[in-house]
C-alpha cells in the first residue's frame, strides 16, 4: 500500500511537469558569483579631510561608473578636473546626503540575498544567451535620481530607490516621484528591476522601426516572458509592477480589455499620443473599468498575454528564436489569443 502511494504521487509529479510543456533548465555547471561592489560603502569612509587623497583611488577602482556617477548623478563637476573635489565636499556636509547615507546602511549592511537571487537569475542567462557579458552590479545612493543605471561595464543599483514603500524619504518626493512608483521602491524589486534594466539595455532592445501599439505590445510582451524565464519564483505582479488588486482586474476583465483595443482600432495606431497611455505607467488607464479601478499599463499587460500564448502554441520555441521574430502581427495570428 505504501510503494502504491509513492508510485501515484511520483507519477502525479511527472504528469504535471509533462503538462507544464517546460523543462527547467539546469544551471548547477554554470560559473558565476555574482558579488555587488558596495561604492556606497566606501563612501561612507570619505571624510571632508580624506577627499583629496582617497577620490582617486575610487577613481580607479569603479572607472566608468565613478565618473558617471559624480558627473551625472551628483552633478559636481568634471572628473577631469579635481576642482569637482570641493563641490563633493559640500554634497558630504550636507545633513539630507547624511540621513539618507545613514538609512541606506542600516537597511543593507550587506547584500547577501540580492546576490544569491542575482546570481541564479545571470547563471538563466548564460544558460539561454551563451554569449552574454556579465555586467559588474555596483550599489550606491543616487540622491533618488536613479534606480538601475546601465552604463559601459555595469549597472548600478540605487540602494535609496529600494528602502521600501513606507520610507520616511519617499513622501516628501512626492511630487517628482508619486506614491503609485514608489511603492514599488522595495527590496524584493532589486532583482526584477536589475534584470529588467539589463534585458531591455543589453539582451533586446526595442526597434525605432516599432511604431504601433501592437509593436510596443509584443516587445513588451517579450521583455516580460523573458525576466518570468531568468525569474520564475517572482510573482507576476512584481515583475510587471502591479498591485495584487490591479494583476487581479486585468485577469478578471482580460477578454474586456481585448475587445477595447479591438473596437477602437488601436492595434495598428502609430500616433504615440493615443497609445501610451496603455504602455506607460500610471494609477490606472483612462476610459477603461468603474472609476480609477481600471489596471495601468493595459498593452503591456496584453503583450505578455499574448507572448505566453504564443509559447503555448510553439513550446518547442527557445528564448533567442522568441525574440528573433520580427513580425508582431504574424505573432499574435499564430498564438490564437482570443481570450473568453
């Protein structure tokens, strides 16, 4: 009696992975460790008195990213020129750079988790892109001007963007950063906003040539099917940036949405001024659902509805032959999405 119990639970087990369609890939023999340079860290020893002698050596150490940051985030001058040195100096004394220096490292004295989580979402993509450089992941504060930059050998991540929704930062940004983006500025968002950020920069970039809300809408779709492959325990509403109760609408209401576009000809509309507010982000989507109930960002939502559809359809299609196709229209014809 007990084998018969293990052999039904056993073959249970294969019926639902075989159901599944997928096979999840095996990572186990791919090389990677993905550590996070703390630049935060390390300048949280520059003192007024240590800046002249201790820049440089930052200087060497972060490259491209030193110059970038004190160039374009902080904005204190060339770093060809050490006359930036007493502009910084003024940034350090500041009480606001301070407090937020102060929050950030108790809130990450170290990273442990986001690199472990890192690390297995890189070793996916080395699994499916062979060839794909490993950028360096470096953590710093931004002063809330930046959340995941890209820039020539890295992507930074802006510790000051993820303190989570209740920070005592966030409402006072209020006006150049509404409630309904930093909500999302938590830990668990580094991963999917890391991945994200690289995909769309350094894995597949969208075409000028992608003029119509159908384009955005499959390439969206794409981005998304993607970082749920390199990420497959992160929830839906996470890697899209919705609320429980938004992911839950556009389930709820998906064949109503379908329709919307279909009745208002919007599929083929290239005027960039109609469409995006169904790709860009926002409370909620105008004209659509009771109120403001209505879910944002509706043709992205739809794009990866229809991608996953299509990978339904052609699950013998790899991750490169899926964003190799060109023809968004081609696309949606042979994923037979016609939601109910």
């Amino acid at each position: 009696m007990q084998h018969s119990k293990i052999y039904l639970l056993l073959l249970s087990c294969f019926i639902l992975a075989a159901c599944s369609g997928k096979n999840e890939p095996d990572v186990s023999s791919i090389k990677l460790d993905i550590k996070i340079e703390r630049f935060d860290q390390d300048m949280q020893q520059l003192t007024a008195a240590n800046v002249a002698k201790n820049l440089p050596e930052l200087q060497t150490k972060y490259g491209w990213f030193y110059a970038d940051y004190m160039e374009g985030m902080l904005s204190v001058g060339t770093v060809a020129d050490t006359a930036y040195y007493q502009n910084f100096r003024t940034v350090l004394s500041q009480q606001d750079y301070q407090a937020l220096a102060a929050e950030v490292a108790a809130k990450y004295p170290d990273l442990k988790q986001q690199e472990e989580e890192l690390t297995d979402a890189f070793k996916r993509i080395k699994y499916h892109f062979p060839k794909q450089k490993i950028p360096r992941l470096i953590s710093f504060l931004s002063g809330f001007a930046v959340q995941t930059p890209i820039g020539n050998d890295y992507i930074g991540i802006g510790l000051d963007m993820f303190l989570g929704a209740d920070s005592k930062f966030y409402p006072a940004l209020v006006q150049s950063i509404p409630q309904y983006i930093s909500r999302r500025f938590t830990p668990e968002n580094i991963r999917p906003r890391v991945i994200e950020a690289f995909v769309r920069e350094e894995i597949y970039q969208e075409k000028d040539e992608e003029q119509s809300l159908l384009d955005k809408m499959v390439y969206n779709g794409k981005v998304l099917y993607l970082m749920q492959e390199l990420m497959p325990d992160v929830a839906d509403s996470t890697l899209i940036g919705y609320t429980d109760a938004q992911l839950k609408w556009c389930e709820e209401y998906e064949s109503d949405i379908w329709a919307y576009f279909m009745e208002e000809n919007l599929l083929f509309e290239t005027d960039y001024l109609k469409i995006q507010k169904y790709l860009t982000d926002a409370p909620f989507t105008p004209g659509l659902g009771e109120g403001q109930s209505s879910a944002p960002k509706l043709g992205v939502w739809t794009g990866w509805q229809i991608v996953k559809k299509y990978m339904e359809e052609h699950p013998e299609t790899s991750l490169k032959q899926l964003l190799a196709l060109k023809d968004a229209q081609s696309l949606l014809k042979e994923s037979k999405y016609k939601p109910k």
